[in-house]
C-alpha cells in the first residue's frame, strides 16, 4: 500500500536546514492499522504530509499502491490524493462556513461525480459516523467530538483506501477520543488502510502496529522489521 | 465545475460584505470614469458618414489673400475651411465628380399661412441639389429640385421627416407650401432625417451645429441676398477697393471677390475622377491666379468624412488627455483592487489548504479564485454602468443642448464598461489567485 525507502526531507530556511526526516524507510500493507508515536518535533507531522502527496521529499523514493510519485505533476498528485487518501486533523480543518453536508461535499465536487451519486455518498458517510440529523449544521454549532466524526465523514466520502491522520483526538477528551478511535477501528475493520499519529500510548497500543519516529527515523527497527 | 466555483464566490463575497464592497465600489468608479471618457470620446469621433468614407471629399483651397493671416478661419492644414462663392460657381461647371455640392447654412422663421403652427426661427441648409444624392440621403415624398434652382430663384423646400410631421403631421405634403420669413415656398420634396453626430457635412459651426430640417435650393442667393447664418469671413486687400454703396451692388461685391462662407463636398468614387478633379481645380487655380483673384502658390486639400473630423479638430487633445487619463485612474483603481484582494484571498488560505488536502489541484484553487474576482468584477461592471450614467448625465449639464443630446451611452459602451470590469478584476485577480494557489497546502494547514 504504502512503500517508502530513504526518505530524506530538508526544511532549509536562510539560515538553519533542518532534517525532518533522514533515511525513513516504512512499508504499510493493504487493511494495516498503524499507529505513530514520537517526540514533538520528530517528523511525523512531515512524514503524513509527504505520505498524503502535500508535501515535496528531497531523497529516496515512495510508492503508493504501486504507483511511484516521483515526477507526478500537480494534477496528477491532486487526483491520487483526491481518490485514494482521506485526511483527518488534529483541528478538524472543516470549512467554517460551509454546513456538514457541504463540508463533505468537498472531496466529491473534486472527483467530479454527479448530484446524486453525491449526495447517496454523503448521506452514506454522516450515517456512518453517526451525524446524519447535524448534515445541516456548521461546523460551530457541533462539538468537538462531533467535528472531528464530520471531518471522518468527510475522509470517507471518497471511499479512499488509506485515511491519514495527524493526531484525531489531541483536541477531544477521553470519553470522545475513544469515540473516535472505535470509529476508526471500524473503518479499518471494512478495508482501509490506516496510518494515525497519536500522543496517546493506550490509543496507540490499540493499534495492530506502532511505529516511532525519533529525529526523523523510526526507531524501532524490530518493530519496522516485523512487517 | 463552474457553477460551484460560482457559489463558492457568492458566498466568499458575502461573508467578507465590506471588503468586497470596497472592492466592488473601487472598480466601479474606476470603470465609470474611464467609461464616461470613452463614451465622450467615442461621441466625438463618430462618423456618421462613415461608409462614404472613400467616396466624397471636402475641399479647401489655398484662397486666403497674401495679407496678415487669419488663422482663425483656417483648418490645421494652414487652408480656409470654407470656399468663395465665386470659386465654388466655378467648380460645379465641372462634370467630373459624380456628385458636387456647395452649400450654406442660413436661418428663417418658419410658419404657415393657416398659422397652425406657432412660427419659429429654424436652421435652414441651402445648397445645391446634389446633396441628398452625395450624402445619401432618401425621399420619402417628391423629389429635389431642378437643375434650374441651383441657379435661378426658385422658391422651392425640401423637408426633413421630423419637420413635416411637426408641421403636417406627417402627411404627404408635396405640393403645399410653408412660409419663410413671411414669404411663401413650395414644398417639393421631404427626406429622411440627416442628422450626423457630429455633423461632419458642416462643422463650421461646432460639433453639432451643422444639420437642420429644411433645405433650400443654391439659386436663392440674390433673390434673397441671402448672408450665411454662420461664418463668413473677407480678405479683400488691395488699393483701389470701392465698396459699393448700392444694396444690390454691394451683394455682388460679396459674391464675386474673396469671401469665404462656402462648404464644398465632391462625389469622387474612383482615383481617375479624383486626379481629373484636381486637375480641373489645379487649372482654375492657375487661371484665377492670372488675375490676381488668387494670391498664394497652389494648395489644396481633398478630405474624407474622418480626416475631415480631424481635421477640424472635433476630437479635441483634451478629450484624448483626459481619456488617457481616466483610463490611468483605472489602472490606480485596479492596483487597489488587487490589495483588497489578496488581503482577502490570503485570509482564505487555509480554506485552500484543506481543499488541496481534499485533493483540489493548484489549477482548481487558481480558477476558484480567480472566478471569484470575476463576480467582484461583474458586480462592479454593473454598478460603474450606473455611475457612468450619472457621469454622463453630469457632463450634458455641462455641455451645450447640441451636445447634450448625444451623450449617451449606446450597447457598444456598455458591453464596453462590462468587459472592462470584468478584465480588470480578472487582472486585479490574478495575482492573488496565483499567490494563493502556490502555497504549500501543508504550510497553510499548519497555519489554522
Ligand atoms: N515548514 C517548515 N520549515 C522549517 N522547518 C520545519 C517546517 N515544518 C517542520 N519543520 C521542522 O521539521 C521538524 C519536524 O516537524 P514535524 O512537524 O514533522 O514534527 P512533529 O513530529 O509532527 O511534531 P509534533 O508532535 O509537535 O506535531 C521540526 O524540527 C520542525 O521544526
Ligand atoms: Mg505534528
């Protein structure tokens, strides 16, 4: 699903190149759930913006399902993105003033199918995470736990084979984190391959594989290697 | 696509209302000034004769004495601008040009013998019969007057469709008569209006002062001794000049020496008839010479309907100055715009993040909102038509009645205004889009 060898990432300002990531080799396959841990600052954030095609890499090569990205143009990377990769942040990131349903809409008007076929799809993926009756709502008008389900909802729409999310419950509490995670783990249970980085150990357990990333390297070789 | 980008836009400009009014209102005035220009300009330089263009020339001889010059009665090209009675009688001897007119323009009070009409001082063009062939202008009733009229006192009239319906109701009234000053003439003929803004047939008079309702025949002129309600100007030098005391001798006077108070047009379709024309003119010119009626060396000028307009200026250099001026506010107004604009659209960023993530590609962002700076556009487009009216109304307050009457916007400005508008929030636009279209999806998603 996911294959990545050598990954090199410079952040180069005037002054300081910082090394987000070096030599970061990781292989996710098809329906894994993996969890990422790691200090602040490591590289994960970086690391699921390259994996999630919004971010450039200076070295090594990547592969998403089979497809290699390198010397992809923009439109091309945009349309891998749009069909395969859902995203979830951590600030849920939903358009505030576009209501639930249109918020979900927006992966869909970018794939380009019909009025119904988009609609069947949204009323698909509120159903799923549970927010049917809030398809009219704003985003300001749910909680926190409500957003983030919308955002899930969003993700899902497209039916994409791999979600990424860059710590799903960092703004929710504990009883809606859990929320979160089931529903995640119900997801993953259907067929999507999963990579979410979290600060939770426990959420992080709860995955089927935990990788972490120190400076910009996954630490844990025996871990890396028991693919 | 499209239509969704349009509702995006919509909706972009109504939560920011005050920055995209801003914005709105700035293109507009800029738009409506510049449009208020152009309309004036595009007035001023309408030629209403166009399609003759290749076909008929005003004339203008070097005939002005070797006196101190007054440049007052001469064109740019150094010419008088209008023509002697004597020399004009002498052109139309000439069978060359398809058509030859000289003409005038006079005034009457114009009434009726049964009074139904209040009795009104008009602008009347005497000229000779030629002109409703060489400017084109149809019968609707009768036809022009004879040869003879050009030459004898016939008391004969023409009138424009306006006219005989103010005075006829419209009717056919080929036969009936109407007074002049009193005195009665046969109408022979009534035309279609020939009303050119500018009036490039006589531009003696301004801009527009050159059209009237009511034609007479050229042969009028002793009988009636008949001075041009307009322009007229003598050079007589000499020593031994006598003006003559006689009324009628003096009107002779006038007529056979060097005052000019004559338009001359030439239907000359093809380049033989024109050299031959210039021949005839060259040849008189010669001779005239001979005997002193002429002074200065040979010169002539034959000009068509637009270098006639220019010619006479009636596109003045304020008019351009200040058009290029407008269109200057328009730009300043435009780089305004593109500062509200990137002000807004940089505040959107992080909505074009999530998008990007949601696999929008640069280009989907770029038209989002570039399309977005077009509605600004149209909305401006439309409202700087509504200002520009208001601008134009302004300038006819400022002008003279016969100007006022023609400044108004047609189809051609307004679609003019729209695109003008829609191009400069499209310029205006570009820049930001781009801007917000280049930025890492990453780095904006970072920012929220
Ligand atoms: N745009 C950037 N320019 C310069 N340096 C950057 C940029 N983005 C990230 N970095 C640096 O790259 C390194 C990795 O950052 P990253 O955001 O991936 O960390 P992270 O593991 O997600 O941390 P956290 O847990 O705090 O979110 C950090 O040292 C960071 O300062
Ligand atoms: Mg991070």
């Amino acid at each position: 699903m996911l294959k990545m060898e050598h990954i090199a990432k410079v952040f180069r300002t005037d002054t300081v190149a910082t090394h987000a990531l070096r030599d970061f080799s990781l292989h996710v396959k098809a329906g894994e759930f993996v969890s990422v841990t790691g200090p602040s600052g490591a590289g994960k954030t970086t690391f699921l913006n390259i994996a999630g095609l919004l971010e450039p890499f200076d070295g090594g090569s990547y592969q998403l399902d089979g497809i290699s990205v390198h010397g992809l143009s923009d439109s091309q990377r945009s349309k891998l993105r749009n069909e395969k990769i859902g995203f979830i942040f951590q600030g849920f990131n939903l358009i505030p003033d576009l209501n639930i349903f249109d918020n979900v809409d927006v992966p869909l008007r970018y794939r380009g199918f019909g009025r119904a076929e988009r609609k069947r799809r949204i009323e698909d993926a509120l159903a799923k995470v549970g927010l049917s009756a809030r398809a009219k709502h704003l985003p300001s008008q749910l909680s926190g736990g409500q957003q983030q389900r919308a955002a899930i909802a969003r993700a899902l729409a497209g039916e994409p084979a791999f979600l990424l999310a860059d710590e799903p419950t960092g703004n929710l509490d504990t009883t809606m984190a859990r929320q979160v995670m089931e529903l995640l783990e119900q997801i993953n249970s259907q067929g999507t391959t999963i990579v979410m980085v979290t600060h939770d150990p426990e959420l992080a357990r709860r995955a089927q594989r935990n990788i972490q990333i120190v400076d910009g390297e996954v630490a844990d070789l025996t871990l890396r290697q028991a693919v | 696509m499209f239509a969704y980008y349009m509702h995006l836009a919509w909706r972009s400009v109504k939560r920011t209302p005050v920055i995209s009014s801003l914005m709105i209102l700035t293109l507009a005035v800029g738009v409506a000034v510049s449009m208020t220009m152009v309309t004036l300009q595009h007035v001023m330089s309408n030629n209403g004769l166009a399609e003759q263009n290749n076909r008929i020339y005003a004339l203008q001889l070097n005939s002005a004495s070797t006196g101190p010059a007054s440049s007052t009665n001469t064109l740019k090209n150094g010419l008088p601008y209008l023509l002697s009675y004597r020399t004009a009688m002498a052109l139309l001897d000439s069978n060359i040009p398809e058509h030859q007119i000289a003409m005038h323009r006079w005034a009457a009070a114009v009434s009726l013998q049964d009074n139904r009409v209040k009795p009104s001082k008009e602008v009347i063009r005497v000229t000779t019969k030629d002109f409703f062939a060489l400017f084109g202008v149809p019968f609707i009733y009768g036809k022009v007057w004879d040869k003879q009229a050009d030459y004898d006192a016939q008391y004969q009239v023409v009138l424009d469709r306006p006219t005989n319906e103010r005075l006829f109701n419209g009717e056919n009234s080929v036969g009936r008569s109407i007074q002049l000053n009193g005195k009665p003439y046969q109408i022979v003929g009534i035309v279609e209006e020939f009303a050119p803004q500018p009036s490039v047939q006589d531009l003696s008079q301004g801009a527009f002062g050159g059209n009237a309702g009511i034609y007479l025949p050229f042969g009028l002129h002793r009988a009636l001794s008949m001075m041009p309600y307009g322009t007229m100007s003598c050079s007589i030098t000499g020593d031994n000049i006598q003006f003559p005391t006689d009324p009628v001798e003096q009107y002779n006077f006038i007529l056979q020496n060097r005052c000019f108070w004559l338009q001359y047009w030439a239907e000359l379709p093809t380049a033989q008839s024109k050299t031959a024309f210039v021949d005839y003119v060259t040849g008189y010119y010669e001779e005239q010479r001979k005997n002193d009626f002429f002074e200065r060396e040979f010169k002539y000028a034959l000009s068509t309907p637009s270098e006639w307009l220019e010619l006479n200026g009636v596109v003045s250099n304020d008019t351009r100055v200040m058009t290029w001026m407008a269109l200057t506010f328009l730009v300043v107004c435009i780089i305004n715009s593109i500062a509200l604009l990137l002000a807004k659209l940089l505040r959107q960023s992080s909505e074009a993040g999530v998008r990007r993530a949601l696999g929008a590609s640069r280009s989907a962002i770029f038209s989002q909102n570039l399309l977005e700076s077009g509605l600004i556009g149209i909305l401006g487009g439309v409202l700087g038509i509504g200002f520009s009216q208001l601008g134009l109304g302004f300038v006819r307050m400022l002008v003279s009645r016969d100007e006022a009457q023609v400044v108004y916007s047609d189809a051609y400005t307004i679609a003019i205004t729209v695109l003008l508008a829609l191009l400069a929030s499209m310029l205006a636009g570009c820049y930001p889009a781009w801007r917000i279209s280049k930025t890492s999806p990453a780095q904006s998603l970072k920012s929220q």
